[in-house]
C-alpha cells in the first residue's frame, strides 16, 4: 500500500498538471486525480485536492489583489514553501514510520519477551510449588524418620532387656541341662555295665550252642559223604542201565525208521492205487453217459415207428 505523503504529494502534481494542459481547477475531480496517479485511498485524495483548490483560490484572489510581478513573485516563493514543506512533511512521515516500524518490531520483541518472562514466571512458580510441595515432603520424611529412629531405640533397648533376660535363662537353662545330662550319662554307663554283664553271659551260651551245632554238623556231614558214596555207586548203574536203554533206543529207532519207510512205500502205492480207482470213476462216467446217449438215440428211433399211422385195407 502506497504511503499517505507520497499520495498527497503526487495529487498536487497532477491537479498541477492538469492545470497547466488547460483544465481549470474547479474541474478537477477525484476521478481525474486517480486516473492520473492509480493509488492511494480517494479520502486522502479528495482531502488533498481541497486543500490544494483552497490554496489556488487564495493565490487567484491574491494575484488578483496584488501587482503581476508581486503576485508572481509572492506565488513561486508560496510554491517553493510548499514545495519545501511537502518534502519536509514526507521526510518527517517516512520518519514516523520508521520509528513507528521500529516501535512495532520493538513492541513484537517486547510481547515475546514478554511472554518468555511470564512462562519462565510460571515455571519459577511451577517449580517455586514443586519444591515447597518437596520441603513439606521432606519435613514430614524427616519427623517420621525420628519418629521411627525414637522407636527403634525404644525397641532396641527393650530388645536389650529381652536379650539380657533370655542370656540369664538360657544359662540356667544349660546348667540344668548339664546337670540331667550328667545324672542320664551315669545311669546310661550302669545300664551299659549291666548290658554288658549279659551280653557276656548271652555270649558263653551261644558258645555252648555252637559247639553242640559243630559236633552235629560234623556227624551229618559224615552221614552225607556216606550218602554220596552210595549216590555215586546208584550213578554208575544208572549209567550202565542208560547205555543199555540208548542202544536199545538205536535198535528201536532203527526199525521204526524201516517202518516208516515201509509206510511210506504203502502209501504211495495207496496213492497209485487212488489214482487208478479215480481214473475208473471218470472212464465209468464216460461210459455212462455214452450209454445214455446211445439210449436216447435208440429211443429216438423208436417212437417214430411206433407214432406212424397204419394203412386200412380196400
């Protein structure tokens, strides 16, 4: 967007120049002026061209009061015031606008900073809270740690007490231990004496016994070895009968072997015999059904005879 200056400036020299190709200044219209320039707002326009027909109607009436060479004077001196003036007023605007430029950048920085101050603020607070909300933590931490440090050394002096109490007891407790222990082992060596003492005697007894086994096993050991004498002596007839028996075993297996082939020899010869007596059968069925051929053949020539019409006599 054009500056307000440069637009103010620029209408007063078209309506200049429009004035000058012969156009009166009361003619000049808003619409001309804009034609001429193509910018600004037709308000700053319309503003400057006032003023600018305001000041021309001054200078007319002026000239027109005043001599030609005063009026003409008085008229460039007005036009280089203005002239200077207008330049003086844009210089000062574009001033303006820079440090209204830079007051708006300043204002920008001055917000985000700004708004950096008032998040770090909120952190401070944040962390102000956080740390206030940990100190009452570690307060409360703190006496429940000396609460429990004042009772674990109520217990602990209690767990003293207890300790010594039960030291006490204990060694009451082993003393007396010791002195059953003492009275138990005494009788435990008077029983084992006693054991002993029977033990020994239990001893001698079983000797006696053993002795007594010895002498009976001597004698059946002795009554054994007779029996085995006579076993032996059984054995060897035993033996003898059993050779006998195997070679009357090899007589007998011999002639049962020639029966079998005997039995054999019957049987194939039975088998042969079959054979034959099947063979019979099947040339006994031939002829039998060679017969029963020839029988119906023989039927067949027969009872066509038999069937024919005998002739009557004339």
């Amino acid at each position: 967007m054009s500056r307000i200056s440069d637009t103010r400036f620029r209408t007063r020299e078209a309506a200049a120049r429009l004035v000058a190709a012969g156009r009166l200044p009361h003619e000049l219209t808003v619409d001309l002026i804009y034609a001429e320039i193509r910018q600004g707002s037709r308000t700053t326009i319309n503003d400057e061209l006032k003023l600018w027909k305001d000041e021309q109607a001054r200078i007319d009436a002026l000239s027109a009061a005043l001599p030609p060479t005063v009026a003409n004077a008085m008229l460039s001196v007005w036009a280089l015031a203005v002239e200077h003036g207008e330049q003086v007023f844009a210089q000062r605007g574009e001033e303006l606008e820079t440090e209204a430029t830079a007051a708006a950048i300043r204002a920008e920085s001055l917000v985000t900073a700004n708004a950096g101050l008032q998040a770090e603020t909120h952190t401070l607070r944040v962390q102000l809270e956080d740390q206030q909300t940990r100190l009452a933590s570690a307060l409360a931490d703190l006496a429940r740690a000396q609460a429990e440090r004042d009772a674990a050394t109520r217990q602990s002096e209690a767990a003293t007490i207890e300790r010594d109490t039960l030291r006490a007891q204990s060694e009451q407790a082993l003393r007396d231990a010791q002195s059953a222990h003492a009275r138990e082992l005494e009788g435990l060596l008077a029983a084992r004496t006693e054991h002993e003492s029977t033990l020994r005697a239990e001893v001698d007894q079983a000797t006696t016994r053993l002795e007594s086994v010895q002498k009976r096993v001597m004698m059946q050991a002795d009554e054994a070895r007779e029996a085995q004498r006579r076993a032996e002596a059984a054995l060897s007839k035993t033996q003898q009968r059993n050779e006998q028996l195997v070679g009357d075993v090899q007589r007998l297996s011999a002639e049962a072997a020639e029966q079998r082939r005997l039995a054999e020899r019957h049987d194939k010869q039975l088998a042969s015999v079959m054979d034959e007596a099947r063979e019979l059968r099947r040339e006994r069925d031939a002829l039998a059904q060679q017969v029963a051929s020839l029988q119906g053949q023989i039927k067949t020539h027969t009872n066509p005879s038999s069937t024919r019409p005998t002739k009557r006599p004339r």
